[in-house]
C-alpha cells in the first residue's frame, strides 16, 4: 500500500503532469528553479524514512489495538483512517476546512488512475463521519470513471493559484503496486506509505521539498498523523474538536514555523524575476543540478565558456598539472554511459569526476543521478570535483567541487590557471554558494559570492547574453552595481612573494636540528611572527591541510583538516623550546583534528586583524606526511581572516613561495609589503635566535627600533617664552583693530570692542570674587555673549566650564554638584531655573545682569594677567558620559599653551582665515576653533551645530562665509561630501573624533590645501596625534604625536 502526498490543491500553485521522458514538458516549475549554476536546485527533493510499526508503538500501548492480529489486518480501515488522519492534519495546520485529496486507485491503468476525495471538516464531524466521506470519494469515482491528474485537477478547479498556501493543500495518492518515483513531481510533500504484512512494518518514505519544508517539520508531521490515527482507531465516534485539542499544541507550533516562510509559489516568482532562462539554458545546466540530490554538503560550482574547437583531451591536461602534482583517480562516464576507472590514485586522498558528453541532451536525468547514487553505495565515495563539458549555447565546462575545502574564491583561481595553461580558455563564471535549506526569502548578499579573474568580462559576456535572450537583466545589475557581492567587508588581493633557495635550505637544517618536518618549522615561526606582532600573549591561528590519516583510507570523501592552534609564550621562553611545543601540539592535533573549516571558523568566531588570525600554512610537494597524513596543496583562503599567510613549493631545489591574501578594506599594500619584510627577516635569523629568550626577539632592524623607542616620541621643542595665552588675548595690534573677530547671525564684532568688552568684563569678574582656579560656570545660548565671557574669564585667572542649555536639567544638575564651580553665568531664563535647584554653594549671576554692570569698568590690569602660572586651570570639560556618568577634566594653561603652539605650527593659521564655528560646546574642539582663532586674530563664523546637516543651510553658509578652516568629524565631511557645493579657497581641513575612511579623506584632500586626521582624547587636551592626509595615508592613521607629547601603544598587560 502506497500514499503520495503532492502540494496542490483546487486552490494551490500551478503544476501540471509532467512527462519524465519529454524535457519540454516540463515547463512550468522547471522554468521556475532552472537557474544560473548552483543557485537553486532543479530537483530539490531529500529523503527521509520512518518505521511508522515504532512510531505507533511508541505512541499506543497495545499494537494490536491499530493493526488487528496477524489474520484480521484490516487494510482498507487502516487506509481511510490514514487517508482521514492527514485530511484532519492538513484542515488543522491551514485553518481550512475544504480538504481535496487525489486518490490513486487499485486498477491498473497507469494513465488513468487518479480521483479526488473531498473532505468537508467541521469541528462537529466524528471519526465515523469523516471514514464515510472517503467510501463515498472512491464509489463515486469506480461509477463515474478514473481521470488522469490534469482532468482531475481541472475538474476540481485546482488552478490557477488563487493565495492559499500550496505547501500543505494536498492531493493524497494511493496505488496497489509500486508507483513511479513520484519525487520527479516537483512537489513541496510525497508520502509513499508501504506495508509488510510478514514483518507488520509500516514503512513511510517521505520526499520533501527543501525549499518548502524542512526535515524537522516532516518528522513531526508524521509522528502527529500517527497520534491522530490511534485517536481515530481507539475512539471511531469521537469528534474533530477533540481530534484538535490533543494535537492542536503541535500543530500551532509547526504552523507558526511555516507560516513564517514565504510559500512556494512567492518563492517561485522571485526565482523567475531573478534568472528570467530561457529553454536552451535550463538544458544546459538540467543534468548537472540532478547530480547534487544525493550530495551531504554544499558545494561550490562555476563555469568556463569555452572555444568551439576546444579539445578535451588538452583541457583535462591542462586541469591535471593544475590541481594536483601527484596522481589521482580520474573516472569517466564514456558515450555509451559506462563508468571506466583510468587511473588509481595511491591514497584515495580525492578524485576527479569527468562525464564528457559533448550534448546534454544524450545525458538522462537518471544517468547522472543513478551513477552518483551508486559510486556513494559502493564505498567509492563520491568525487570531490566534478567536470561537465557540454554544447549549448557555448561550450560549457561546468565545475562542482566540495565546499568542504574550496571556496568560490579558490575555484576561481583554479579556473585562472588552468586559463594560464590552456590560454584558448575564456574565463565568464560566476561562483556561487547556496546553501542546503535555504528560502530564497533568506538569501543575503553576503551569501553571493562573484569572483573571477576577468570579472569585467564576465559581467559583459552575461549581460549581451541575457539581453538577448530574456526581457529584463536584474541579477546581472545587481552584480555590477554592488561591489560588496565580492568578499565580506572589501576586496581580497594576493601578494606573492619568492623565498630564495638559501634561506629555504637554511631552514631546513634548523627543521633538521630540532626534528621538526619543515611544514611544521614554518608553521610554528608564522605563529611566532604573529603573536609579535600582535603584541599579545597568545593568539590562535589555525592550520589547513587536505588529507586523512592512513588508517582512514577507505573512509568516503576527502577531509580538510583544519587544526586550531593556540601559539603563546612567555617573555623568558627560548624560541627553540616554543617551536618544538608548537609542532609536538600539532602531531597530536593531527591525530583528531580533522573539521570544516567553515564550521571551525563559525566556532573560534576569528576577529579581525591581530587579535586572532587565521593563518593557513600549507606546503605542496609530491608527497607530504606529517604523523600519516598526506597533504596536497589546496588553497582555502579569501573568506577566512582579513590575512591568511600560504607557503608553496613545487619541488626541492625550487624557490617556495609566500602568498598572502588580505582585505583590501583592512591593510594597505605598504603594510602587506612590511609584512613580507618582516616574515622574511625573522625567518633569515631563525637560526641565531634559537637560543634567545622571546623577549629579546625583534622583528625589526636596529634602525626601525631606534625610530620606535626613540625618535618617534622625540617631540621635545622649546615654546617662546612671550607665548603666554593670557597676553595673546589681551595685546592688539593697530592692523587688527577693525577686522571681524566674530561673525553670527548677522551680527559682527570686531577684535577691538571684543578686546575691551572683555577686558571690562574680566574686571567685574575679579570683583565679583574670581581668582585664579576659580571655576565659572557658563550656560548660555550660542552666541557672540558666550566667547565674550569664554575670553572674559581665562583673563580674570578663571577657569570655564561650559553646559549646553540644550542639556536634560538633571544632567547639568549633575554637573555642577559634581565640578562645584564658584560661579555660573545663565541667561536670565535660566538663571531662574537654576535657582530652584539644589546646586551646592554656586553663586547664580545673569548674563544680562553682568553685561549691565561691567560696560563702564575699564581699569583692567595687565599685571595681574602676568601673574597667571602655567600650573593654574585654564577650562574644565566633561565627557559625553557613553561609558557612565560624565567625567570632568581639568587641563591646565601649559596644556592648551602647548596645543595652540603646536597647532599652529601644522596649520598655519593667518589672520585673513574664517573659522567655521560648527562644534558644540560640549565638545573641546569648540574650545580650540574659539582660542585657535582669537590668539592667531582670525574671523570666527559661529553657526548652529544642530542644522548643519541640513543641505540648504549648509548651503547658506558656505556661500555666505566662504570659511577656509573647517574642524569636523568624519559625519559630517561626509555630510558636506554628499551635498555636492562647491567649496573655495578651503587652505586646511581637519577630521578627527571618529573613524575616518578613503572616501571621506579623497574628498578633504580635493578641497583643501591641507587636510589633517587627528586623534585625541579630552584628557590630552583635544589632540595628541595627527598626520597630514596624503594620497598614500591610510584610513587608520592617526600620524605621531604632536610637540612636546609622547605617545605609546600598549597592550592588555599595561
């Protein structure tokens, strides 16, 4: 007894009966999942069996209960139980209660053995009446006369779709002998139910979609059909909604899952709208999609267009002297379809399938699928490559290879010598991973990997092609307008660098002298070099090799060996005794380590950079062993780590070669090139610091560690002694009189009624209490008024401390108890806020109040400006508070002395520049565009910080002031970037408080004479690095410290 289970319905997805023989028949769903190489399988159907005798047993406390004895099975009941089990199933997992099932009778007539059974559920219904429903199905049907699939479907207005979901709205299926393989039926379910009377096993054979159900969900599914057929056989008069009570639980949660997904037919339609093939190209790739059914991993393909005078017989030389150096297995399906094994590897490390059929259409979909199944069941092991030469619409060489040791990235580069050794070869592949499982709902881009080694060509190639072949080109737009569909975060590039035969030999008689296999040395010391590099005390790389034990020969597959290591050292450990630790940990890791690299890279969660690299050392020769493992070169790079280190030989007496693959996005080509230098080096002195202490172990030559520990930090410069910050805000020359010192909202202030508005307002300050160190608190709205008091106070001897009035009054509440300034100036608005607030021993003064009062002082003293030291406070800042509360910093007059000085000396302030005053005055950039521009006498162009971002605004005031000195972070430069203005006579742009990147820095070099990247923390007195952005500076330099300031890099310890 068999039941097939197909995913449609009156109301289901469009499907039609489909010809095994006859590929043009199979134009519906075919065209749907027919797509580019590897994205979609064309017959994605998994297997899964079930003893359902267990299931039931599990589930019933007497057997005898479900099945009768041995003499009364009762075939038919079993059947309509079952037939009405699913029917309540599927009622209850699709909240529907018109349930169609197609049955396929007992007769023998092939093409005309289907009818329909409907089911009409209420919750009312008993078991009884439901069993009656299904006689009724198949009387009527034996009166009326058996159809074939489409006259039933038609008949019961199945198509076309109308919105219910095809996934579970089902025809059920059921035939007297053995029925074809129905899982050629492009269907989201098959249940193929058999029962053995002998040895009353139920066995159920499941064939489901993978990409509408999961195997999880089936499993349940059939343990749930169970339960309900025992409900229905122990209890015949019971009710549906009891049926659902017991069951519902399960089903809700299954439901849910599901429903979550997109359906089959939305999945469909995107596939059409994404790979719009024609016939002759479903053709093209029709056996190679069949040949992954039985495939247990993903697997990576792509193609090569080649000539139409291509010979095979080269191409497979060609590929031979490319892949491996040693033998290995080639198996060929010939033209009459007989598999011939024309050469034994020596250890079954990994194979080569070829099938050479120059026309696709002489290559059946069994073929391909019964040779595959059973190269798996006879221990042969499935091939790790497989090589498909067919005549289409070009000759194609398609290629599939385990996903357990090659990537995209790898295949590529295969492709790229096998062209470089067969040049009539034109490379126009795109490879693809989709992995098992997958929704097309859940691809992301990141899952979409392009490489190849003329990807310009291949865009181009593909894109006349589907011009001419289809209506609409999306996939290849998506493609060529999205440079992130390459690699993870940017661009992998390769170095290659050659190591001389004298240093390889000089190794070898150190690999020699400790014992160790030079695989293991090099191993070891590209551990080393890491780890000093990364200024840790241990990192974890790991090591990659193709291969297996000998002990594991007659294992199925090819493994890739991927051995985590954890390299560590203390700073008193000889190098000699870390080497011989390291390659003893890899004999034993050898031994058991044998993992995925994706999986054992999805598990140590490998950081970026230094932090924990992954380094894959792997040497190719003849014949490698280490502990009975035989290696083979195999490169698995390009999506591990933003550096991976490879090391290759063809021979002894051949020169070896390092290879390093990087993230454009991470490293610049200088730093690679010193990475190569410095691996070089440390290689070349291996032998003398054998017996050294890791400590005193360099990397570097002499002269770079004398620029490190020495010149580097040598800043040191005397400052004038006339430069005193007080007595710069207080002297003017006649020549600055009248020039505009500040400019805001159109209203300007020149330097000279600046200077004496300031000079009175410092002697109402000194006659209100403030004295040197004084805190005075300003809290004001941006305004000419707030640098006024800012000058004001550092010339009284006090220290400012500034609060935004835009602050949460709790957090300048906080602020105040926490600094406890003497005094705090506010608006007359919010001085009378402020009096209400429990703020500890503050005098509250008005700015209108002050302003009123200092006008008619003029007898400033410039002795007691002289008197103001170094050591007392000039302002207070407060940290953002993104870690905790806001933190108060205190910086001194010999701090910012040093800063303005030095500042000056890279910036080269002049009187004629406009300072774009754009910063918040939470911020100690503000404090340095304020003083910066005072002390060098320039125009300060205050605008509001909060409507910078606004294009019109921006807009007003680039035309309107015209600044040439503009202080930002990266945000913003991007922000001016995007707003496309056309900006004048810009002599210095700076960025600094974020993480800048090229973009941002191309643009600041195009627009200004000068641009600058700093870095500084508020402790440091706004910057304490810098470096002048050339065409060659790097996102992650933030240059060297500036004058009179050290600057170290530390790690963890420190």
């Amino acid at each position: 007894m068999k039941i097939n289970i197909i995913t449609e319905s009156r109301r289901g997805a469009t499907m039609k009966k489909y010809d095994q023989n006859c590929v043009d028949k199979k134009r519906y769903w075919y065209k749907y999942l027919s797509g580019a190489p590897c994205y979609i399988d064309l017959n994605p159907y998994r297997k899964r069996s079930i003893n359902l005798s267990t299931v039931y047993k599990e589930l019933s406390s007497s057997e005898e209960l479900i099945f009768g004895d041995n003499n009364n099975f009762d075939n038919e009941q079993i059947f309509l139980k079952l037939q009405c089990a699913i029917a309540v199933f599927l009622s209850i997992i699709t909240d529907s209660k018109d349930i169609v099932l197609g049955i396929i009778s007992k007769n023998d007539r092939p093409d005309k053995s289907f009818f329909a059974a409907r089911f009409n559920i209420e919750l009312e219904n008993s078991v009884s009446f439901l069993v009656a429903q299904a006689k009724e199905a198949e009387l009527n049907a034996q009166n009326t006369g058996l159809l074939d699939c489409d006259s039933v479907a038609s008949s019961l207005g199945v198509f076309p779709p109308s919105g219910v979901n095809p996934i579970f709205q089902v025809l059920c299926i059921k035939t007297k002998d053995p029925t074809p393989d129905f899982a050629d039926f492009p269907n989201g379910l098959d249940l193929i139910i058999d029962y053995e009377p002998h040895s009353k096993n139920i066995n159920l054979n499941l064939f489901y979609n993978s990409l509408v159900v999961d195997e999880k969900f089936v499993i349940s599914m059939a343990r749930i059909i169970s339960k309900i057929t025992i409900l229905m056989v122990r209890t015949p008069e019971t009710s549906v909604d009891k049926i659902c009570r017991e069951v519902l639980p399960q089903c809700s949660v299954m439901s849910t899952a599901q429903k979550s997904k997109k359906t089959l037919e939305q999945n469909l339609e995107e596939a059409l709208a994404w790979y719009p093939l024609n016939n002759s190209q479903r053709d093209i790739w029709l056996s190679e999609q069949a040949s992954r059914d039985v495939q247990k991993t993903n697997y990576v393909a792509a193609t090569l267009r080649l000539p139409n005078n291509v010979n095979h017989s080269n191409l497979m030389t060609a590929m031979q002297e490319v892949i491996w150096s040693s033998e290995f297995a080639f198996l060929k399906i010939s033209e009459d379809g007989v598999q011939s094994r024309h050469r034994e590897c020596r250890i079954n490390i990994s194979s080569i399938d070829v099938i050479t059929k120059l026309q696709w259409q002489q290559i059946t979909f069994e073929e391909i699928q019964k040779w595959h199944i059973s190269r798996t069941e006879d221990g042969d092991g499935r091939g790790d490559f497989t090589l498909f030469f067919g005549s289409g619409v070009a000759p194609i060489l398609a290629f599939r290879c385990s996903h357990l040791y090659l990537d995209g990235w790898s295949v590529v580069r295969l492709f790229d010598d096998v062209c470089k050794n067969y040049d009539k070869i034109q490379s126009h592949g795109f490879p693809l991973i989709l992995p098992k499982n997958t929704f097309l709902s859940e691809i992301r881009h990141d899952q979409l990997l392009r490489y190849s080694p003329k990807i310009e060509d291949g865009l181009v190639f593909w894109k006349k092609y589907f011009e001419k072949n289809a209506t609409d080109i999306p996939l290849i737009e998506k493609l060529a307008d999205y440079p992130q569909y390459i690699g993870q975060s940017g661009d992998i590039k390769s170095v290659h660098v050659k190591l001389n035969i004298q240093l390889i030999e000089r190794l070898r008689v150190v690999s020699a002298k400790l014992g160790v296999t030079l695989n293991a040395l090099l191993s070891s010391l590209t551990g080393m070099y890491l780890l000093k590099m990364s200024g840790q005390r241990e990192i974890t790389i790991a090591e990659a090799g193709l291969g297996r034990e000998r002990k594991q020969i007659n294992v199925k597959g090819c493994f890739s060996n991927v051995i985590p290591f954890i390299v560590e050292a203390s700073p008193e450990d000889k190098l000699r005794d870390l080497i011989q630790k390291h390659c003893s940990s890899n004999k034993l890791i050898h031994t058991h380590g044998i993992n995925c690299f994706g999986e054992f890279n999805k598990t140590l969660n490998l950081n970026n950079r230094y932090q924990e690299v992954c380094v894959n050392v792997l040497i190719s020769s003849k014949a490698i062993s280490i502990n009975g493992c035989e290696l083979f070169w195999s490169p698995v790079s390009g999506q591990r780590s933003d550096i991976t280190f490879f090391y290759s030989n063809v021979g002894r007496n051949q020169p070896f070669e390092l290879l390093v693959d990087y993230n454009e996005s991470v490293f610049c080509e200088k730093t690679i090139a010193l990475h190569c230098r410095y691996l070089t080096s440390f290689l070349q002195n291996v032998h003398e610091n054998l017996d050294k202490p890791f400590a005193e172990i360099y990397i570097i030559n002499n002269n770079q560690y004398d620029l490190i520990t020495n010149r580097f930090n040598n800043t040191g410069c005397d400052i004038p002694n006339d430069y005193n910050i007080v007595n710069l805000l207080t002297q003017l020359s006649e020549k600055n009189e009248n020039s505009i010192a500040i400019r805001h909202g159109g209203k300007d202030i020149q330097y000279k009624e600046l200077f004496e508005k300031s000079n009175s307002l410092s002697v109402y300050l000194r006659n209100c209490g403030v004295v040197t160190d004084s805190i005075v608190a300003i809290c004001t709205d941006r305004s000419i008024d707030l640098i006024l008091f800012v000058i004001s106070v550092l010339k009284a001897g006090g220290a400012f401390l500034l609060l935004d009035p835009d602050l949460p009054i709790q957090r300048i509440e906080y602020i105040v108890n926490d600094a406890r300034p003497n005094y705090l100036f506010a608006n007359h608005k919010l001085k009378e806020i402020f009096e209400n607030k429990k703020l500890k021993n503050v005098i509250k003064i008005s700015i209108e109040e002050a302003k009123r009062d200092y006008l008619n002082l003029d007898n400033f003293c410039v002795d007691f400006v002289n008197s103001i030291t170094p050591e007392n406070l000039a302002y207070v800042m407060y940290t953002s508070g993104s870690t905790g509360q806001p933190k108060g910093v205190m910086i001194t007059h010999a701090a910012l002395r040093n800063f303005l000085w030095a500042s000056q000396q890279d910036f080269d302030l002049k009187s004629v520049d406009r300072i774009l005053l754009s910063s918040s005055v939470l911020f100690d950039v503000f404090v340095e565009q304020v003083l910066l521009g005072i002390v060098y006498r320039c125009c300060l162009l205050m605008v509001n910080p909060k409507e910078i971002s606004d294009k019109n605004y921006i807009q007003r005031i680039i035309n309107e002031y015209k600044p040439s000195f503009i202080h930002a972070t990266p945000t913003l430069w991007q922000e001016l970037k995007n707003s496309k203005l056309p900006f004048q006579s810009i002599s210095c742009a700076i960025s600094g408080g974020e993480v800048i990147n090229r973009e941002v820095m191309q643009f600041m070099r195009s627009i200004s004479d000068k641009s600058f990247n700093t870095y500084g923390p508020t402790e440091s007195t706004i910057t304490v690095t810098g470096v002048e952005i050339s065409e060659e500076t790097q996102p992650a330099n933030i240059g060297g410290p500036i004058h009179n300031t050290q600057a170290y890099v530390v790690g963890a310890r420190l």
